[in-house]
C-alpha cells in the first residue's frame, strides 16, 4: 500500500474513534411497543452503516453474477426464414 493510503486509513479510522467516543449515549429504542435494551448511540450508526455496506455488495454481486451468467450463454439461434 502506498504512504497516501495508509496515511487516508489512519485519518478515518481516527475520525471514527472520536465520533464513537462523542456519541456513546444509551438512547432507548422503541418500535411497534417493542422496547430494547439500551444500545450505544454510535453502535447503532455503525450497524446501520455496515448494513448498508453488506447490501449494497450483496447487490452489486447479484448484478456481476447476473452478467457472468448471460455472457456465458451461448446466443439464441435465429430461424432461417
């Protein structure tokens, strides 16, 4: 990995080491007269963010396999008329 890649990496992962230690309060969660337990404020942001990530990649590898799949059938013959 290049210096400027390293360096960008130390820089987020600082940034997001101070917003969780900025946000770390237990709101209560409520949704449909379900309460849960108490989360962190920053868990909460996170586990939003990495689900987002995990569907995105999810789609995006649905998408490829999809093209994969097509560029390996073989086209369909045309009727001689």
């Amino acid at each position: 990995m290049s210096k400027v890649k390293i360096f960008l990496l130390l820089v987020v992962g600082i940034a997001l080491t101070l917003f969780a230690k900025d946000n770390w309060s237990y709101p209560a969660l409520k949704f449909l007269k379900f309460e849960f337990s108490p989360l962190p404020q920053a868990g909460i942001i996170y586990g939003g963010v990495l689900l987002g990530f995990l569907g995105g990649w999810l789609a995006h590898a649905l998408k490829v396999r999809k093209k994969k799949l097509a560029a390996s059938q073989p086209p369909p013959a045309s009727t001689p008329e």
